[in-house]
C-alpha cells in the first residue's frame, strides 16, 4: 500500500478544483489545509482527510462493500481506454443522448463513478469531471484517472454530496441511484446541484424482464459473502454460457439470468455478480422515472435514446 496520506490533486494545483468543494454538513465552502494540505475545513470546523490522493466525505462504504470488491476486481474491464472498444462510448450517448461538442470544457458530476467507464468517455471528450462514489471503487477510479488533469474522483454519498447548489453544468448518474436505499429521494438530492440551463441524465432499473426477475433473488443473493459468490460467477458464467443453447441452459437463464453481453467472458461474470451482490435493486417504470423529474420542476424530460428508464431533463434558465 502507498503512504496513508497524500495531497490533492496529486497532478498539480489545477484552477477548476481550487473551490469545488462544499462542506456537506454545513454547505460553506471547504479549504484545502493540514499540516501537509491532506484536509479539506470549513469554517465552522468540519473536516475531511485526503486519502492516498482521494478526498473522503464518508467514513466508511456503508450499504456498497460489493462495490467495493467488484471495481476493484474489475478496474478497467469496461473502460473503452484499456479495452480498445467503445462499447461505453455507445451506451452513454444511448442513455444520454450527450455529445462531445455539449460537454467539452463543462463541469459534469459523474454521481456513482464506479471503476469509471463513463467518466473515462467524458475525459476523453474534453469535460472537466468529478466522479462521486460511496464505495472504495474510488481506489480504481482514481487509479485509472490519477494522470489526467481533467478529472477529480472523490469518495462521498449521493445524499450527503460536497458541493454547492448549482454546480455543474451536466450530472450523469447512469445505473447508480436504484442502488440507494430510495431511487427517487436521491434522485431529488441531485437536482439542485445543478445550474440553470443545465441538463441532468439518468438511467435507473426498468421493472420488466430479467430486472423484475433478479429482484425476487436480491434479498437472498446479496447476503452471500462477496468473494464467495463471486468465484462462483467465475465457475457458473463461462460453462453456462458454453451451453448457452442447450435447453436445460435455456431454462436456467429464464430462472437465474445471467450475462452474455458478446463482450468477453471477464465482463460477463463481472455483470453477473453485479446483478445479484448489491443490498438495494430497485426496479421503476418510465413513467414514474419521468414523473421525478417533472416534480423536481425539470423541463424538456425526454427519453435520449430507445433504452428504457434512460430519462434527460434540463433546469430552466
Ligand atoms: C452498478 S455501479 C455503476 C457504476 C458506473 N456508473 C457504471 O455504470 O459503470 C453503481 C455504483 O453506484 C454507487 N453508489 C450506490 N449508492 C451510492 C450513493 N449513495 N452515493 C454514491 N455512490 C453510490 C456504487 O458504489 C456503485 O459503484
């Protein structure tokens, strides 16, 4: 492990981070400070260490530990820049409908980074990123960002997050907020982090198919100890796909779905387990997930692309 501690950004004081951090507790602004710059403070004396490089606005990955030990397994299996793909490219212009003339030289807030596929698209498309996770995929994250100048990862909680009201000019939360113990209520933590003339995309668990089925396996599955089930995946994913056509397969797949995305074997076990550890899977349909945004006083909510529950509204100037 590399020294406890570590100053942020580790690439250098770069002007678009200096104040982008608000206390969570107490909305003032935070400063950088510490013996060696290895704190963040406000005034009224609340403070967050920078550690290994990451600011933490939590103290522990509370309900996410399957994250934690599935980013970090899979680091940079669904990068498009480790893959040489660009199979993450097309699902967020799908479930955004975003460009890369929309977002270049932006603030955008990537709310559940993960291992980071998405922010690695908005990276590579010029935006200034900040990519947000409660679990310990932030050591990936962060691992796999830490040379760019244009992205800032830090561990915190969706509804507790370090900034101020309106913020960014874009927030993205794509297949995170279903994972929160309430989909809507953190849904509705995001939106006044957004500025005016800004534009929020989501993409939530639709109640059909697999999803529905996967929710009646969920309180079980998720109580299984992570690496246990997840050498299993790794035993299960390769054979039941191998004999994916036979029938006794068919069935199984109909009971207990499992990934065969045509992506390789790695990312299919790693779907797979995703599909199944995490404590909360909630399931919406698109008219409610629209419905959130019109209350939260959203306009132009649109379906981007055909991928249902893949919702876009914008805040009005
Ligand atoms: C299925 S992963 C998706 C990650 C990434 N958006 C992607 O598509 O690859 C869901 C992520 O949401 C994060 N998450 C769940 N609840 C959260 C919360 N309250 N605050 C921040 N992140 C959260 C999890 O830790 C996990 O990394």
């Amino acid at each position: 492990m590399t020294s406890a501690v570590q100053t942020f950004p580790r690439q250098g004081d770069v002007a678009w981070q200096q104040n982008l951090f608000a206390c969570p507790s107490c909305k003032r602004s935070l400063v950088r400070g510490g013996a060696e710059q290895t704190e963040f403070s406000c005034d009224a004396g609340h403070s967050f260490p920078i550690v290994r490089g990451i600011p933490r606005f939590v103290g522990s990955d509370l309900y996410v530990d399957s994250f934690s030990f599935e980013w970090n397994t899979h680091n940079t299996t669904q990068l498009d820049s480790h893959t040489g793909g660009d199979s993450s490219e097309e699902m967020f212009r799908i479930k955004t409908g975003l460009t890369p003339e929309q977002v270049k030289g932006k603030l955008v807030l990537d709310a559940g980074v993960g291992a980071g596929r998405f922010s690695d698209v908005l990276a590579r498309w010029g935006a200034k990123v900040v990519g947000v996770d409660l679990s310990y995929a932030v050591e990936a994250s962060y691992q796999n960002f830490k040379d760019l100048d244009n992205v800032v990862i830090a561990q915190g909680d969706i509804g507790r997050l370090p900034f101020a009201e309106e913020t960014f000019d874009f927030i993205v939360s794509i297949g995170v907020l279903h994972h929160t113990p309430n989909t809507k209520e953190y849904f509705q933590k995001l939106v006044p982090l957004l500025k005016r003339g800004g534009s929020i995309a989501i993409w939530v668990y639709p109640n059909e198919g697999d999803y529905n089925t996967r929710t009646q396996w969920i309180p079980y599955t998720y109580k299984i100890p992570d690496k246990m089930f997840y050498e299993w995946c790794r035993w299960f994913v390769p054979l039941a796909n191998k004999y994916r056509t036979s029938n006794i397969v068919q069935w199984l797949s109909k009971v207990f779905p499992f990934s065969y995305q045509g992506l390789g074997v790695e990312n299919d076990i790693l779907d797979t387990f995703d599909g199944y550890s995490p404590r909360y899977h909630g399931i919406h349909s698109p008219d409610e997930v629209m419905g959130w945004f019109r209350e939260s006083g959203l306009i132009n909510v649109h379906e981007p692309g055909n991928w249902t529950t893949s919702v876009r509204g914008d805040k009005a100037v």
